[in-house]
C-alpha cells in the first residue's frame, strides 16, 4: 500500500486528491482556490468531514506548503515521507507525450516549449510543479497528459489543411484535450462490450469543456478539440468549430484586436454568447422551458453538434457499439441525453430509455432500450484515478525517479 497524490492545478487553483494505492481509496480531496488574491479559500474533504479556511495565497508554492501542512494538523498523514508519488495533470503535452512521463529536466523543458499553445495551464502546471518539489523534494513525481491519449490518431486525423510548411515548422495540427478522461471512459465501457472483437465507442465528455472522441480497439482514432480547447463542439463559452473567415471578419467589422476576437470566441460565446444568458446549460434549459427563443437555438445548436460529430465518427469507426456520455452535462442533464439520442434515432437506430434516463444523475447505467440499434451509457469520468495508476505503477512498482 503507498499513498499518492495527484495534482490538478489552474492559473489561480490547485485541486488535490490523496489515494491509498492500489486500492484507489480516495483518503482526502480538496481544492486552493484564488491563488494570487487575497481572499483564497482552502477545502479539504476527509472522512465524513468537510473544512473550509481561507488563508492567503500569494503563490502556489504557499497552497502547496498549506494543504501538506493541513494533511499531518488533520492527522491525515503523519509525515510528508508517507507520500510516495505525485501525479501532475498537464493539459498540453503536444507532439512529444503519448504516455504518462517521469517529470526531470527534459520533461519539464518540453512542458515549458509548450505554453505557447495552452499559456495560462502550461506555465500554471510547471509553477505547480516546481511548488511541491521545493516542499518535498525527494518524492519522485509523474506528468500525465491531457492530449496523450490523442497520439495515435493518423495524420488524415491531425492534420488542418494549411499550407503544410506551416504545419512541419510550428506543430499545428490537432492534438485534442480530455483524453485522460476519454482512456478512462473506454476503458471503463468495455464491460458493455462483452464478445464484441473490435470495439467502437464514441465517448462524449459533456460539460462546461467539451469533446468528443471516436475509438476504435482501445485506440483514439479521432477526437473533436483541435490544435486548442476551442475546437470541436458548441460549449459553455467556447464556440467549437465555424469558418475561420468568421474571425477575420468580425475583427473588421467591430474594430476590435485579434486577441479580443480571439478572447470573445474563448469566454463569450457558446452557450453563453448565442442564449445570452448563462454559460450553464441549466440555465439555458430553464429558458428552454420557459420558451426562449435564443434559449432554445442556443440548446439546438448544442444538440445538433454533439450529434453531427457523433454521425462523422460513426463514418469513421465504420460503425458504433457504444456512446458514451460524461462529464458534468453528460451526468447530469437528461434532457441533453434525450434530445440528442433523437437526433441519431433516424439515422442509427438509437433509442433512449425515456424512464431510466430522466431520474439518471451521477451515477453509471445503461440508457439505450434493448431495441437500440446502438448501447448508450452514461459513465461518471474519473480522471484523477487514470493519473494516480500511472504515478503508482511507475514510481512505485517500477521505482522510476524524477531527476
Ligand atoms: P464540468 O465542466 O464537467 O464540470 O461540467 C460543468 C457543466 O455541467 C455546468 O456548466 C452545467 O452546465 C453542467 N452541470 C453540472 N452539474 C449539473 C447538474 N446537476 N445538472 C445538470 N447540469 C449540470
């Protein structure tokens, strides 16, 4: 049995979970939230307990000293040595990463070359990074990549049509996102797939981020999200996939900067921009309801896109045995899960079980009838248990160290 941690830092947060492996027993979890202002807050759940305080957190090397501190005051660990492995989340390991990786000089260095293209997580992970090991620094520590699961698409896959000197001197080229939680899901719908010999799935990780991945014999062969996070499907505030003249052609008509445009198609539109109410598909659904009219083509917007991605991977997996929803929309919202199984009814043959999927929050069930054409689940998504296997298996049962 060895505990580990895994890390889960933003620009201003820094959410933590500690496992007794292998088991995956989840023995604390928490959060430091609005580091760099002078109001954080620090939760630590435990037990039954839940603590909320709210120190100062000039930087992350002080949530860092506060929450491992927090753990022996609490009598959760009595000292730091009993933490035998972390498990950083990076969110962009671009061209370099298909695995988890032993965080070291090279490792740190690639992270670092990397801002570029995810400039507010990158420079966050390593600052997050580099926190813990001044306050621990003999404990060995793993990078675990939200793009890695992603590698193994094929270059028809990856590739944006650009001229393609462009592509071989900058790397552009689709590297995807969620993928950690993507592996998790396949993984996990494999148990629906009993006697199936080349598995399909498509897994639609649904929330305020989202995207939507087509795989094939556990293998990524497609994904929705593109060179960034704003590629792929409608979300909360992100536009997902449009004509890219849209942008050239708003920064003329509005005079505003290419970083304005490009900020306003991250933070302001998606849910957000077309209802003009919330980001919060709950919101937006309780327009709905209440007949909005931008509320409603906000949601059938939303709807439309998951499906319209959900029929190009069937084309490109020559077929599904198995959609999967998650994520903080896929869980929750069943309203999401029925309008987009009608969507696919004609085509595919998808039926929704109307009585399992309305009271369906959190948890895990089939939702497709037995006449289904396709199996549709809804799965919870759990990627700190994706992060903490690979910290425990290689700095543990393989002994790897970091430097
Ligand atoms: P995530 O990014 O996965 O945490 O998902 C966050 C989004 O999921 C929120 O913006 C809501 O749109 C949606 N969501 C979260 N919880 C619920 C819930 N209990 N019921 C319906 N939608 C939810």
């Amino acid at each position: 049995m060895a505990k580990v941690m895994t890390i889960n830092s933003g620009s201003s947060s820094l959410k933590f979970k500690l496992y007794e492996m292998p088991e995956e027993k989840v023995i604390c979890s928490g959060n430091c939230e609005r580091i760099g202002n002078a109001d954080g807050i620090f939760t630590i759940k435990y037990g039954d307990k839940k603590d909320v305080s709210y120190p100062v957190f000039p930087d992350h090397s002080v949530a860092a000293q506060t929450l491992l501190d927090a753990l022996v005051e609490k009598g959760i660990i009595k000292s730091f040595d009993e933490i035998k492995a972390i498990g950083h989340r990076i969110v962009q390991g671009g061209k370099y990463f298909s695995h988890s990786e032993m965080f070291n000089k090279d490792t740190e260095e690639k992270i670092r070359s990397l801002i570029p293209l995810a400039p507010l997580h990158n420079a966050a992970h390593l600052t997050c990074f580099q926190a813990f090991k001044n306050v621990i620094p003999d404990t060995p520590a793993i990078a675990t990549f939200d793009t890695a699961f992603h590698q193994t698409m094929e270059p028809e896959d990856y590739t944006f049509p650009i001229p393609y000197e462009l592509t071989e001197k900058y790397d552009i080229r689709r590297y995807g996102a969620h993928g950690t939680s993507h592996k998790y899901l396949s993984q996990e719908g494999l148990k629906y797939l009993e006697g199936v010999k080349h598995p399909r799935i498509i897994s639609c990780h649904i929330g305020s981020g989202s995207s939507i991945t087509a795989i094939k014999d556990g293998k990524c062969v497609a994904t929705s999200m593109g060179l960034t996070p704003l590629g792929g499907i409608m979300m909360g505030t992100r536009t997902g996939d449009m004509d890219p003249s849209v942008f050239n052609y708003v920064v003329s008509v509005t005079g505003k900067s290419a970083e304005e445009v490009y900020q306003m198609f991250n933070k302001k539109s998606g849910f957000l921009g077309v209802s003009g109410i919330s980001n919060d598909s709950r919101d937006v659904l309780a327009a709905v309801e209440k007949g909005d009219p931008r509320a409603i083509l906000a949601n059938n917007l939303f709807n439309r896109r998951i499906a319209d991605y959900i029929g190009q991977y069937y084309v490109r997996l020559g077929g599904c045995d198995l959609i999967i929803f998650s994520a903080g929309i896929g869980e929750n919202e069943p309203r999401t899960r029925s309008a987009v199984g009608k969507l696919l009814n004609e085509a595919f043959g998808v039926e929704i079980d109307e009585e399992i999927n309305k009271d369906l929050r959190g948890k895990e069930a089939v939702i497709s009838t037995p006449n289904s054409k396709i199996k549709v689940v809804v799965i919870p998504t759990d990627e700190e248990v994706m992060i903490a296997r690979d910290a425990y298996q290689m700095c543990i049962v393989e002994g790897k160290k970091s430097n």
